[in-house]
C-alpha cells in the first residue's frame, strides 16, 4: 500500500505522522502489518490508515485506536463527513419501501411510483408537464444552489416523490449525498446544521463534525430533502413554523440544494394571492415552486396494473371504477386511488350497483371500514391484500 512520511512544526515542536493509503477496505492483515512499521519508527510515532472503500467493522476502528492508528475513510481525511453508510441504510429503506416509524408500507414501495405531471406553479398559465422526479434530478444536478418548494393537496404523492428522489439520487447523482428529513417529527427550532445533526444522529451517524458540514451544505454536496412542512404548521403554532420555514430560508445560500414539499393552502400558487409563508419562499432567487397534478384515467389504470400485477384484475378494477359515478374523478387523488384499490370486489360491486352518486364521504366511511377489516385479517394471518 502506498505510504508517506509527513513532518510538519507545531507550537515549536516538529511533528511526523506516517499515512498509509488503501483503496479498498482494510482488514486485519493490513492493520498488524501498518501497526508493525509504526512501531518499528519508534515511540511518538503518530499514524492514520485511510481507506477509500467500505467502512470497516467498528471493532477494528477500537484495536486500531488503541495501537495508537487512526482509522479515517478518505472523505474524513478530506475534512468532510463520510455518509455513505447513511445513504446506502436510507436507500435500503425506501427500495423496500419502509417508513421511518420501520414498518413496511406498501403504498411507498418503488414500483408502485408513476412518473408524476405538476405545474410551475410560479408562472401564471404554467402547463402541466410530465416526470416531476426526472426534473427534480436535473434541477438539482446543475452546479448552483436551488430551493425547490413541492406543493400538492393532501394524498397527491408529494411524499412519494421525495421518497423516489432521495432512492435515485445516489445512482443516478453519485456526487451528491441526499438526506431525506421528515419535519412532521420536529418540535422545536433548531439551526440547520443542529437539525441535520439531529436526523444523522438518530440514523447511526455518531460522529458530525458541524463544521464540515456546514462546508458541505453550502458547496451542495449535500441534498436536503424536507417532507411534510404542512404537518409541522398542524402541530405548532404559526409563529413557531414560521421560525422553522425561516430557518429552511435561510439555509438557501451559496450553493445549498433544498426541496421542502408542502400542502398548498399554506403556500398558495402564483395565480392566487400568496400566503406569509409563500412570500418568504418568493424572495429567494433560486427558488422554483411546483405543483403535483392528480392522476389520469391513464395514470389510475397503470397504478392498478402495477398494484394488482395482472392486466386483466387491472382492466376488471378499472371498470368498476368507471361505472361509479364520480368515483375515477375522486380516483386522480393517488391516495384515494390506493385505498380505493384495497377494497374488495364485493363492496366496489355493491356501490356500483347502487345507482347512486358517490360522495368523498360516503367513499371515505367505505375506505375506513375496509381498513379496519384488513388490520383484522392481517393479524390472524389473512391474506395481506385483498383479491382483485
């Protein structure tokens, strides 16, 4: 492995610390060899071992500390953090589709995703476009800083668009390092890099140097990706969420990268009169605030298609849906759709055979009912999802 000798004055004393370089992950073969050349220079000898692969195990991290060897990834030894143990844990759990609460949520997982169409909602007249997630990746790849406001009404996939983006940034960008940050778990005003420090920390990360981050955020090598801003307003008073918008705001600077998604009625579009938050947001120069658009009879049959994996159960579930009245219309709603998708072919059949509008209401205590009977039949081990 390649070494090097380093000799430098400090405080009048002259200083010499022997560095070894492994591209891959060392083991403990390369420690005994190393500690055998460290000790062999002598006592006061100081020495690091920089890998550039995976992280080793801790426990070598202590036996090296305690030959007196410091073990530092090659990002350390740079100065910045190393979070790849972060990101590849945090991918993990979005490819199983895994919530931060740990439970399995099969609304979220990948391949129920469809590209999303949303509206620049800071133009009047914006038109509504195709690959909301495709255009967050190439906003978020240009070299300057961008805060992205994503806002949406309740159920139109605003988390799941975070969720996918914070799941392709590390393949699709690997020079950018995405933290994916639910502020619906935030309950009090914390400085940016207090609060990133906070979310790394209940992930694993234990050692943050604040400064390097702070270097990080603003040279946006780092991607902040906040969800839920509405349900923060929910559980504060306005002031309180205002100082956390604010804080969000302020972090907007240099190079930073932030997307925060948002309910809209907090935030409002261009069209209408902005809110007190949406005129904050509207002073950043880099700012772009887009809309999420509900689904089309296209998007609704392909979500089924993916839901039920079988065309024909699909195209069955998509003709009910259609002899409903108004029942597709409430469907755009993609969280409507899923829970729409988990009742049974028998009360579906039932309402249709109605020959009745259907209210949100009405819709909603059916939704409600079939959850429950779910829960029933998941914990004495029926079957997860109901038939098609």
């Amino acid at each position: 492995m390649a070494q090097l000798m380093t000799t430098w004055q400090e405080d009048g004393v002259e200083r010499q610390q022997r560095i070894e370089v492994h591209p891959g992950t060392p083991g403990e073969e390369e420690l005994d060899r190393f500690t055998a050349q460290v000790h062999a220079g002598g006592p006061g000898s100081e020495a690091e071992l920089v890998y550039g692969g995976a992280a080793p195990a801790a426990a070598l991290r202590r036996r090296a500390a305690s030959r007196g060897i410091r073990v530092r990834s090659f990002l350390e030894f740079q100065g910045l953090l190393d979070l790849r143990g972060y990101v590849a844990a945090q991918t993990a759990r979005l490819q199983n589709g895994d919530q931060d609460t740990g439970g399995l949520s099969l609304q979220y997982a990948p391949d129920l995703y469809l590209p999303q169409r949303y509206r620049d909602a800071d133009r009047a007249g914006g038109e509504e476009r195709d690959g909301l997630v495709e255009d967050l990746l190439e906003l978020l790849e240009a070299d300057h800083g961008r805060f992205v406001l994503l806002l949406g009404d309740f159920g139109h996939g605003k988390t799941f668009a975070l969720r996918e983006l914070a799941r392709r940034i590390p393949e699709q960008l690997p020079h950018l390092t995405p933290l994916l940050i639910p502020l619906s778990t935030l309950d009090r005003a914390h400085s940016l890099e207090g609060l990133v420090a906070a979310h790394l920390a209940a992930h694993g990360v234990d050692t943050i140097d604040l400064r390097a981050l702070r270097y990080m955020l603003a040279q946006g090598r780092v991607v902040l990706l906040f969800d839920g801003f509405d349900e923060l307003v929910n559980r504060v008073s306005y002031d309180r969420a205002a100082d956390h918008l604010q804080v969000l705001l302020d972090a907007a600077v240099d190079n930073a990268k932030i997307v925060v998604s948002s309910r809209t009625q907090h935030f409002k579009s261009h069209a209408q009169i902005l809110t007190a938050f949406g005129e904050r947001v509207g002073l950043l120069p880099q700012r772009r605030i887009l809309s999420v658009e509900g689904f089309t009879p296209a998007q609704i049959r392909s979500y089924l298609v993916n839901y039920y994996g079988d065309e024909a159960a699909a195209d069955r579930r998509f003709q009910l849906l259609r002899n409903i009245p108004d029942l597709l219309t409430l469907c755009r709603n993609p969280r409507l759709l899923s829970l729409v998708a988990d009742l049974s072919q028998d009360q579906l059949r039932a309402v249709a055979g109605a020959g009745r509008a259907l209210s949100p209401a009405r819709l909603y205590e059916d939704v409600f009912a079939s959850w429950l009977a779910h829960e029933e039949r998941r914990g004495q081990g029926g079957p997860a999802r109901p038939p098609a």
